[in-house]
C-alpha cells in the first residue's frame, strides 16, 4: 500500500490523491486500508518515512561541511520529487525513524567540530532552510509558475517607479532565471547551502577565538 501512495505522491504530489484514489489504485475497498494501515496521516506519515530512507546518510569520516554538501545536494532531488515532502518535514520536523540515524550522524560530527550544545541548532539550520527552499518550489509548481514568476518582471519596458540602480542589476539574473529556471533554483539551493556553511564555519572560529581568548584567572 505504501508502495502506491509513494507513487502517487510522485505523481500528484502529498496533497494530491486520496484515500479513495489509493483503494482505486490498489483495486480494494478504502476501508480495507484504513484496517491495514489506518488513516490518510499514517500513510503520509509512511510516504515521508519512505522518502527520507532515500536520502543519503554520507560517511562520517567527511569534514562536516563536506558531509553536509554530500547530504543536502542530492537529498534536494530526492525530496523534490515528491511535492509535498519538504514542507511537511518542515512543519513537522524529521519524525519518522530513518530521520534518527542521519541526525544523529550530522550533529556528532557538528558538536565533534566544536559546535557543542549549539550542534542541534546548526543542524537545524541547515536542514530547514534547504526543506524551505524545496518546498518553496513546491508551491511554484503548484500555484502554476514557474517560468512566469521571473517573466512578469521582465514585462517592464522601464524601471516601475521607485527603482534604482538595484533594478537594472537585477535584469541580467531575471533574464538568466527566465531562461532556465531549473537551473537557477539548483544554483540558488546550492548558493544558499554554502554560504550557510561558510557563516557556521565563522561562527565557529568566533566561539573558538572568545574561548582561546578567554581570561584564565
């Protein structure tokens, strides 16, 4: 059963099929999967699990930052897959159990650099904000835009009132976007991703510095 809501969450997204769907797809009653599995949250619930347990848990010997780019990039076309995925994982945070192991793996090797008790929190900045970006275009794709968005800005002839300098930069990556927005939303994922780990990576040599400069008496 979980195998066909998989794929109609590939399909239609999360929020896309229901209960009835799935017995149609399965060529039961409905009632026969709310006895087996129980109700629509349990099996999103399993959809999710399953998505997760796709996502790579890379090894532990990588430097952290390393470990995270090997985790997050692909993990990005994992989740994307599946429109719904990334928000609920944002709204729920990653409870389902083949989360646990890929946790505990990221935050070791964050306290293990030196972030301490903050680990938790470095890890939850990160995971957040990649679920964010990805379920960002989820709503693209289902508000119908995608190319428009960057589209309609370009029908300005001129600059609308009030725009400077900031407007005319604009317009080289309003273009680029317009032209491959798939593209562009890989690059502003990956971007996104690395100058959070260069502000972590800051944040650490700032604890580090206060530590080592610390008054021992």
């Amino acid at each position: 059963m979980i195998d066909a809501a998989l794929e109609l969450s590939r399909d239609r997204g999360l929020d896309g099929w229901t209960i009835r769907d799935l017995a149609q797809a399965l060529r039961v009653w409905p009632n026969t999967i709310a006895y087996h599995v129980g109700d629509r949250e349990a099996i999103l619930d399993a959809v999710v699990e399953r998505v997760v347990a796709m996502m790579p848990n890379p090894p532990a010997d990588l430097g952290w930052q390393d470990w995270f780019r090997a985790f997050l990039f692909p993990g990005r076309d994992i989740v994307g897959r599946y429109v719904g995925v990334a928000r609920r994982l944002c709204r729920d945070g990653a409870a389902v159990p083949s989360a646990f192991p890929i946790m505990d793996r990221g935050i070791g090797l964050l306290a293990a650099a030196g972030f301490g008790d903050r680990a938790p929190l470095a890890y939850a900045t990160l995971l957040n904000s990649a679920m964010l970006l990805v379920a960002l275009d989820d709503d693209r794709a289902l508000a119908g835009h995608g190319r428009a968005d960057a589209a309609t800005a370009l029908r300005y002839a001129t600059a609308p009132p009030g725009a400077g300098e900031g407007w005319a930069t604009m317009q080289p990556w309003l273009r680029a976007w317009d032209a491959d927005p798939d593209a562009s939303r890989a690059a502003l994922y990956r971007y996104t991703i690395e100058c959070l780990l260069a502000g972590l990576e800051a944040d650490l040599r700032a604890g580090a510095g206060q530590a080592g400069g610390a008054d021992p008496g």
